[in-house]
C-alpha cells in the first residue's frame, strides 16, 4: 500500500511538472501578423551569479521521504566552468517521514511484562553538495524561439478567457557541454526493517540472540561519495519589441545532466535496545544488534534538469531522478524543487530583460 502511495505521488509530481514545462507551447496560439523589432539578443551576455532559495522541495527517496526547502548557488566563470553549491534540509520533524514513524514507535511492549525502547536518536535529513562542470564545447548557432506576447491594456477578464499567444522569433543559442564531476553528503534515518526483509537478512546481538525482523526497526544511515557525468545547456537571451504588445524576452538558461555516483562511505549504525519492565519501569537491560550483515550499495546514478533565468529576481526549478548509494533496494529516489533566484550581473553590460524598448 505504502509502495502505491509512493508511486502515486512520485508521478504526480513528475507529471506536474512535465506539464508545466510544457504549458506554453501547448496552449499558446502561434501569430504570424504581429510585427516585432529586435531590441537584444546575445548568449553571452548572462549573470555570473545566481543566489537561489527552495521554499519547497519534495525528495521521494525510499530510505527517508522527506519535505523541506534549500538553496543553492551557481556561478559561471570566464566561460570555461560554472560551480554550484547545494543544500537542503526538512522543515521539521513532522515533514521527515523516517524520524516521525521512528520517533512514534521508539517503544514497544514485548510482552506482558517488557518494554522494549529503541536508544537510536534519530537524525533528521539533510543533504550537502558541491559540484562544477568544465565547458569542453561552447558554441553559438542560430535558432527560433516561442515567445509570448501580451499588453497591460487587456483587462484581468479579458486575460482569463483569452488563449496566451506567442511569435516565433529568430534567435542565437548557445550550446555548452561539459563534464562535471563533485562531490555530496547526506545524513539520515530510516526504516531498517524494511531493507531486512527486502535481503532476507537477521539480525544477531553480541549475546546470540535473533532479532525478528519487524516493520518498525529504526537506525540511522549515512553516505558520502563522487559524482561525475555529462551536461547539456542551452542558453537564449533576447528581448522584442512586439507592435501593440510589451515587451517579451526569452532568457532561459536550461541545462539537463547525466551523473554516475559512487559511495565509498556508507554507514549504518546499528541498532541498541533498552529493556524495561512495564510496571516498575525498572531497566532490565541493554543490547546492541550490529548491522554489519546489512548490505549496502555503493554505485548510483542520477539524471536531472536545471532552469535558470538570466534577471536579477526571477523563478528557478528543478528535478532529478536516479538511484542514490544507500541500502540496497532503498536507492530509488525522485525530487523535485522550486523557487526564486537572485542574479548578479556582477558590473556586466544590462541585461536583456533591462533594455529600454525606445532605445535609451
């Protein structure tokens, strides 16, 4: 059932977004009459910086579902590389899926006169990443892009009931592609028990005893590792002047990417219990379950796409999707994030969007 919900949502958003990256050219109605005058249009001419903040992400990751914000900064340096830096965390306790359930099932009466009370203190998740990306080919090549005209004139009637329509603009595009390569680190909990009965494994203690496997067996998990793979980036950055309409730009940097990911550090911890009496509450006493049995995988690979617009405030997403080294059969992972960016120019000529449709 819990499998099912997963999918579910995972789809769901993936969907949205699909469909929203999709919405322009699917709605808008081409025109052919408009006349337009060029007012900008060069590739090169795009902010250094980028500072972005996530208010919302969803990571859909098998060893913890979780919900949080971010932020992330990118930067392109003398047209060879672009660096980015990343972080991400939950809002709470109530949006870290492993650490609430584990949190809630903590103690378990194991009989009539037994308490068993997990010692793990849960780690809540986060994630850290620092990359870059070598430009081993930089080009520019002449292209078309859909843009979408519209006037302040029309009433907000008039926008609702009306079909967004959009000219086809002959443009420059820049096409970059690159190798990146970097590294991550992330910290979690998680549901054991699930990852033990995926393996058919047991767990002993240091005394001999066999811990049944059981749905609600919490420890914590953590990976670090390299990551190294491919880039694809387009870049347009133009602004017109359409005749009875404001003016519109295009100035999307779009990059998708490709990543092998290896792990040389995974670790579990494992897993201590404390045993009670459930009318004293008196400790009868501890014991440790070691997880070295547990197996690991320590390969994994992502695929992911990145938007960026070249203004000094503007909207950012991205999505990834792959499999992240962790437990085995609880790599798989989707995730998804929005928000808003601040771009620096860093004393740079205007950028496209800041033209003077008069020319001034």
């Amino acid at each position: 059932m819990k499998k099912n919900i997963l999918y579910l949502i995972v789809c769901a958003f993936l969907s949205g977004g699909i469909q929203t990256l999709q919405a322009q050219s699917k709605t808008a109605a081409d025109k052919t009459d408009i006349e337009y005058e060029l007012q900008f249009d060069d590739p090169y001419d795009i902010n250094k910086m980028w500072l972005n903040f996530y208010p919302f992400y969803v990571d859909a990751f098998t060893t913890d579902f979780n919900v949080g914000f971010g932020a992330q900064v990118n930067y392109f340096w003398k047209n060879k590389f672009d660096f980015h830096a990343h972080a991400r965390t939950t809002y709470a306790r109530f949006s870290d899926f492993s650490k609430l359930s584990g949190t809630k099932n903590a103690s378990m009466k194991i009989d009539d006169d037994t308490t068993r009370i997990t010692l793990n203190k849960l780690n809540g998740y986060y994630y850290l990443e620092l990359g870059a990306t070598y430009h081993f080919k930089d080009e520019e090549a002449s292209g078309e892009s859909k843009i979408v005209v519209y006037t302040n004139r029309y009433s907000d009637r008039k926008w609702a009931s009306s079909v967004p329509e959009y000219i086809k603009v002959a443009s420059k595009v820049r096409k970059i592609m690159g190798i990146r390569a970097g590294g991550y680190y992330w910290s979690s909990s998680t549901n054991l028990g699930y990852a033990l009965d995926k393996q058919n494994v047991n767990l002993v203690s240091s005394t001999g005893n066999m811990l049944q496997t059981n749905a609600q067996l919490y420890t914590n998990v953590q990976s670090g590792g390299l990551f190294t793979g491919f880039q694809l980036t387009r870049i347009r950055n133009l602004v017109v002047k359409p005749k009875k309409y404001d003016v519109a730009t295009n100035d999307l940097i779009f990059s998708a990417y490709a990543d092998i990911i290896y792990a040389p550090f995974v670790q579990v911890e494992d897993v201590t219990f404390q045993y009670k009496k459930v009318e004293t509450s008196q400790i009868l006493f501890n014991e440790i379950y070691p997880v070295s049995n547990v197996k690991l995988k320590h390969l994994g690979f992502r695929l992911g796409m990145e938007g960026l617009f070249n203004r000094e405030l503007a909207w950012t997403y991205g999505a990834e999707l792959g499999f992240r080294p962790s437990l085995q059969t609880r790599g798989f992972y989707a995730n998804i994030h929005v928000g808003f960016s601040f771009g620096s120019k860093m004393q740079q000529k205007r950028q496209a969007y800041q033209v003077d449709p008069k020319g001034k």
